[in-house]
C-alpha cells in the first residue's frame, strides 16, 4: 500500500532498464535493436513479434554484435581528410578511418576515444561545424536486400518503430 502512495505522489518513480535484442532479420541482415524499458516481459515479447511476424530470427547476446563496430563517428563538410588525420594523429586521438564523400568528412574512431577526438577537433578549427557526433554500431559487412526480402525488411523497421520501447535499430542492410 504504501508504494502504491508513493507512486501516486510522485514517489518512485519509474525504473527504466536499458535492454538490446539481436538477430537476423529478414534477407539475412544482421540486426541490433537498442531499448530503454520499464518491463523487460513486455518489451521482449514486442521485440520477438517483429522478429517473428517477418520471418527474421531473434538470437541471444553476442549472436550478430560481433559483426558491428562500436564506434564514434562525426561528420561534417569539407574536402581533406589528410589534414583532418594529421591533425587528429598529433593529439593522439585513436583514429579508426577518416573518409570524405561529396563534401563531406567522415571520421570513426573507437568509442572510447569520443570526447578526445570532439575535442581535437573542435580545438583545431574552432569555427568547425559538426553535423553528426555519436556513437554508433557500425557494420563491417553490408548484406544486398531486394524484392520481396526488402519489403519484409522495411516491415520489420516499420514494426520495430511502432515499439514504444525501441530508442534505436542498427542493421548491416543494403536496400
């Protein structure tokens, strides 16, 4: 009784717990799907009926995480990535790869080295807009989806949206 009149005056309150699925999607994709829930039950049960209703197939942890790079990743415009390197190997950063593609630079580094490349960075060029910093899961491989195995697929993006519980899906396909 009295955690139910906690609860109701604001008292503890919700006890969110960050879980991760991982599987095959459909096409053989490679699949993680990031959560923050209140009932672990509930939002397996919803992550395994996307899995389920498209055929993919939902593994235990370490199934398919091996096959993605935990990394950070920053873009932003501009056309040199030797300067961008350089700069960032005499800070010491860690750097993983730097490419550009139509205007655009992207650099990964591993996760662990986030704050001191944003910092090398931001500190070499001051006037430096960075459109994209986070960390991410980035696929090694990719996998070509087509046809009936990309409609399956979008299905299952389409349903793992629909998961108010899903915060975030990383996958290896190749639409």
């Amino acid at each position: 009784i009295d955690k139910a009149i906690d609860k109701a005056n604001g008292g503890g309150g919700e006890d969110f717990q960050p879980a991760r699925y991982e599987g095959f999607g459909p096409g053989g994709t490679s699949v993680i799907v990031d959560c923050l829930t209140d009932n672990g039950n509930r939002t397996f049960q919803d992550v395994r009926q996307c899995f389920v209703k498209t055929g993919a197939k939902i593994g235990v942890e370490g199934t398919v995480s091996h096959m993605f790079a935990h990394q950070a990743v920053f873009q932003f415009k501009g056309d040199d990535d030797e300067i961008i390197l350089e700069t960032l190997m005499m800070d010491d950063v860690d750097v993983t790869d730097v490419e550009v593609e139509d205007g655009v630079v992207t650099v990964f580094a591993p996760h662990t080295e986030f704050f001191k490349t944003k910092t090398a960075l931001n500190g070499a060029f001051p006037d430096l807009t960075i459109d994209v910093e986070e960390i991410t899961f980035v696929p090694q491989t990719h996998t070509p989806v087509a046809g009936e195995d990309a409609e399956k697929f979008q299905k299952f993006l389409d349903m793992l949206d629909d998961c108010d519980d899903v915060q975030q899906v990383y996958h290896n396909a190749e639409l």
